[in-house]
C-alpha cells in the first residue's frame, strides 16, 4: 500500500511503533548493563573490600600472635598467652568470614587457604613447641630470641597474606575498572534514547504541521469565506484522509445551509409579519384596557347615581304609600327596589373583580393568622347567631396584598356561614401544610356541601346553584376568590373527597427568605 495515502492515524502509529523498538532496544540494553553494573558494584563494596579488610586484619593477628608469645617465653606466665588464644579464634573466624566473601573467586580462595596453611604451620612447628618447652623448663630470654627457622616460618606466613591483599587489590581495580565501563555504557544508552526521543518528537512536530496544521489552516481561511457571506463558495481541502473527509462534510454542511437559508428568510419574513400583528394586537389590547378602565369609572360613577336615585326613591315610595295603593302596586315597587339593590350590588362586585391586578399596593410579608381574625370579625353577627366556630392553627407567613388576601378569606369563610347545613352548628376548620415550594391553605366547613359535578362551575362568575330566593348573593364571590388566589401566583379547588360539606383548598407560594415561626393555634368561638 503506498505510505503517501495512509491515513494521519495509521502514520502516527508507524512512528510511534519505531521509536518504542528503538526505545525497547535501549531499554533491554541498559538492563542488562545495569545489572552487570549493579552487580560488579556489590562485588567491590561487599565482597572484595572487606575481604581486603580481612587481610589487613590477619596481618595483624599473626602480628599479635608472635608478640604474645614472646612475652609468655620470657615471663612463663600463662595469663600472658590469653592475647595469643584470642588472635589465634580471631584468625579463624577472619579465615572463614573471608573464604565465605570470596567463594565465587577460586584463585583468591586458594590464596587464603595457603595463608590457612601457613599461620598453621606457624603455630605447629614454632610457637607450640616453644611454649611446651617453657612450661616444661621455664622462662629463658635465650628461647625467647627468634631463629633462623622461626623467621623463615613467619615470613612466609606474612608473605602469604601481603600475596592476598596484592592480588585482592588487583581484583578490586579490574572489578571496579568493569563498573565504570557499564556506568559509561549507560549513559551512552541514556543519551542515545534522548536523542531518540528528540527525532521522534521532531519528525511527529513535522508530520502535525505537515499532515494537520496546514490543511486545517486552509480548511479554516474557505470556511471564513463562507462564514463572510459567499454560500456560494465550494470548500476543498487536502491532507490525510482524515481531513479531506472533513473537509467533504464541511462542503456538504454549507451546501445544506445554504439551502436552508431561503427558508431562514422566509421564516424571517414570516417572523417580523406576527410581529407587526403581535403589536397591532397590543395596541388594540391597551385600547381595550383603556376602554375598560373608562367603564369602570363610568360604573362607578356615572351608572352608581342614578341607580342610588332609582333605588331611593323607589324606597321613598315603599315606605310612603305602602298600603295606601292595591296590593300588586307595593309587589311592583318591591321588585323594583330589590332590584335596584341588587344592580348596586352586580355594579360593585363587578368593579372589585376587575380591580383585582390593576389597583395594587405592591406585595408585603402578611401574616395570615391576622388576616383570618380581620375576615372573621366582618361575620361577628352571623357567627354569634347561629353559634358557628371558626378554627385555624398556624397559618403561615406570606407575601401578598393584606386588602386582597383578605377578601379572599371572607368570601370563604361568608360561603361557609351561608350555605350552612340547618340540622348542624357551623363549624370552620382552617389549615395550612408545606407541599415542596408552595404553601396549601385548607377551609373546612361542616354546610350543604357541593356536588362534585359543580365543583369547577362554581368558580364562574355569576353562577349560581340555587335560586336567589334561598340564597342571597351576586354569584360572583368564588370567581373573586380564584382571581386573587392566581393572582398571588396560586390555584384553588374543591376536594371531592370531602364527605360532609365542603373543603376549599388554595397554594400560595413560599417567600423565598422564610424565618421559622413559631407554633400557634387559636380559636375564634
């Protein structure tokens, strides 16, 4: 296969593959020059130099030998021959330590074995017979005087041991000599694999640049030339297989871009067309407001005071002629007060539910344990009346408009005492519990109740379940109730699974910095 088409990968990996032989190589070679180093080492510190030392010792116990015994020939003192004894297990134990060094080393260990040989002889032939002599005799200066056989025997005893610290200290300087020639090897391996290293990482710099720095370099300056605007531009590029597949992908890439930029376009087009309508409808939406805003004024002030003067003067009627015109005149004159009330009453919650959002006073930390006592005061009257009690237990503390929570409260807590169950003293239970990052508030009562059907039609506003006769209300309060439970960011609902009466359930969230509170239940009876 020729080289030239190989892929960048397939290229690095034939380098790489050399280098590590080479590397291997240099490897393999400096273990084992490193282990002949290593051991020619041991071989001078642990072996050849104490073995050395040992020599310059029995030099010196032959020495302490000879001087011992003299001195028990000229004394006869036996106290005198301890020093001789003692150099005498001295020697021995020198012998074997050094014969035990020197064990791989035959010619050395033949030199010790004559110097064995030699102080042995010393001993049989000169110092032996010289000290039986003495015990037998006694002391004599005259037997203490060295011989001419004495000298002979002790100097070839010494000579045998200056023979073994010559030749321990030829052997120790080839040993050494072997030592500096391996530590020369390695270095010239360690410098041979830097070299080794340094072509390598050069020829890898030369085959990046080559194979990958400058063909990514030229894909980059045709890709600037499209990224400038000429989609038109086809992308080429070079190099390894690698690279020019890329470079194939890129071309493909801007192709299908360019493609799809007649869409873009479209899209665009398409875009800022809903966004003229998308403003349109926001101009029509604050026309809207404005026309709203324009008849809540108008329905609080303009439509309020002729219904008041409708309202009064049919009252003024009522209580004026009551009884001095036929029976069907007061019917008409009551229907016509009742609902003159009734349209003051539409007029005003339908102003309280369109200001819910719009008429604000900004959010504050409420403490809902006071807003239940406030909501329960309004219904002092009913509540004493009819013997109703009122529970909570610690309410949490949340942020919201205090005037607005308020009425929320009301609303429910007035629902619960009007539509009450006739055989049963009215009870309201208020609870609160923390689910995840909302707060979920309960009001229980004990009343009619609701059937699960109307549950959601409930919160519609001007829907009623009963006839206005039975009941008396707008029908408006719940749908209140619910706008300003969404507006706090919550949602509320009737849970079906309330046996007896009914059981409201809103959230409201959590402020985001909560001080823990502490435990408070009470009771409004």
């Amino acid at each position: 296969m020729n080289p030239t088409k190989w892929s960048l990968w397939r290229r690095i990996i034939a380098l790489c593959a050399v280098v590590a032989g080479l590397l291997g190589l240099i490897a393999v070679s400096a273990t084992v020059t490193a282990g002949a180093n290593r051991a020619d080492t041991t071989k001078v510190m642990d072996r050849l130099t104490p073995a050395l030392v040992n020599a310059e010792e029995l030099y010196s116990q032959l020495l302490r030998q000879q001087s011992s015994v003299r001195t028990f020939l000229l004394t006869g003192k036996d106290s005198d021959l301890d020093a001789y004894r003692a150099a005498q297990k001295s020697e021995t134990e020198i012998l074997a330590e050094t014969e035990r060094l020197l064990a791989d080393e035959p010619d050395l260990l033949a030199a010790v074995h004559d110097i064995a040989a030699a102080t042995s002889r010393y001993r049989r032939e000169i110092t032996e017979p010289l000290i039986a002599q003495t015990r037998t005799d006694g002391p004599s200066a005259e037997r203490a005087t060295p011989t001419d056989t004495s000298r002979t025997v002790y100097t070839a005893a010494s000579d045998r041991i200056n023979a073994l610290r010559t030749a321990l200290t030829t052997r120790r300087d080839v040993v050494a000599a072997q030592v500096r020639s391996t530590g020369n090897t390695l270095i010239l391996l360690l410098v041979f694999a830097g070299i080794v290293i340094i072509v390598a990482g050069a020829a890898l710099a030369f085959l990046l640049r080559r194979l990958v720095t400058r063909p990514v370099t030229e894909l980059a300056a045709e890709v600037r030339i499209v990224a400038a605007g000429n989609y038109d531009h086809e992308i080429t590029g070079g190099g390894p297989p690698e690279l020019a597949a890329l470079a194939a992908d890129v071309d493909t890439m801007r192709r299908r871009i360019n493609t799809e930029l007649q869409d873009v376009v479209e899209a665009r087009r398409l875009v800022e067309e809903a966004n003229r309508m998308l403003e349109q409808q926001a101009a029509e939406l604050t026309r809207s407001n404005r026309d709203l805003e324009q008849f809540a004024y108008v329905a609080s002030h303009d439509l309020q005071e002729p219904l008041r003067k409708v309202a009064s003067f049919c009252q003024l009627l009522q209580r004026r002629y009551a009884r001095q015109l036929d029976e069907r005149a007061d019917q008409y004159i009551a229907f016509a007060v009742d609902g003159a009330q009734r349209m003051q009453r539409l007029i005003n919650d339908l102003l309280a539910f369109s200001r819910i959002g719009r008429l604000t006073s900004g959010f504050n930390d409420i403490d809902l344990n006071a807003v239940v006592v406030d909501a329960a005061e309004q219904f002092e009257m009913q509540r004493s009346s009819s013997d109703a009690e009122i529970i909570f237990t610690d309410l949490p503390t949340v942020r919201g408009e205090e005037p607005l929570l308020g009425a929320l409260f009301a609303n429910l807590i007035g629902n619960a005492l009007k539509f009450r169950h006739p055989d049963r003293t009215p009870r309201i239970v208020i609870d609160s519990q923390r689910v995840d990052d909302e707060y979920e508030i309960s009001v229980e009562d004990n009343g009619i109740g609701i059937e699960p059907e109307f549950a959601d039609k409930v919160f519609v506003i001007f829907q009623r379940l009963h006839a206005k006769d039975a009941y008396p209300g707008t029908g408006i309060g719940l749908a209140i109730a619910k706008k300003i439970v969404e507006y706090h960011g919550g949602r509320i609902w009737i849970d079906p699974s309330q046996a007896e009466g009914t059981l409201f359930r809103f959230t409201l969230p959590v402020p985001v910095l909560e001080a823990p509170a502490p435990l408070l239940e009470e009771s409004v009876s």
